[in-house]
C-alpha cells in the first residue's frame, strides 16, 4: 500500500474524514492494479498499524470502501478487490 512506503499520516487539519483519506488511499492503489481483483486488501489491523488510527477508524474505511463497491468482505477470511464493472465506475 502507498500509505506505508510514502510515510502518510492523516491530516487531521484536512476537511476529509480520516476514514475516507485512508480509503482513498486504498482505493488508489486498487486502481493501479496492485492488489488484483480478488486479493486481499490490508486488514483493520493493518491499517491501524501503517496509519496510526484507532480500529473504529479504519473499520470505517473498509466500510466505506465496501459501500463503494472497490471491496468484498469475507466473514473470518478477510476483505478483497472486487471487480469493478464500468457501469460502477461511471456512477
């Protein structure tokens, strides 16, 4: 994930939600292809260690990158990339 390799942080002065920087964040590097579709994206406790956030927080982002449709979650295996048709992209 960029995140960790770039040292971002959240910007707590930014008007944009800690949740949605980290998502953003994820959804970046999903749209560069890495990781696939169908791969495991980073878990909450993942993102809790590489952004610094309370587990709430990156919950948030993984719901929200969920709502989005960019992910698919797995009860007890984890969340994935999923594929995205044009029609989501354009909505």
């Amino acid at each position: 994930m960029t995140g960790a390799g770039a040292g971002c942080a959240v910007r707590y002065d930014s008007p944009i939600p800690p949740y949605q920087q980290i998502a953003a964040e994820v959804v970046r590097d999903i749209e560069s292809g890495a990781p696939a579709v169908d791969r495991p994206v980073p878990s909450e406790s993942a993102l809790i260690q590489r952004w610094g956030v309370a587990r709430d927080t990156a919950r948030r982002a993984v719901r929200h990158l969920r709502d989005q449709g960019y992910v698919y979650t797995v009860p007890q295996r984890g969340t994935y990339v999923r594929e995205r048709s044009s029609e989501a992209d354009e909505s």
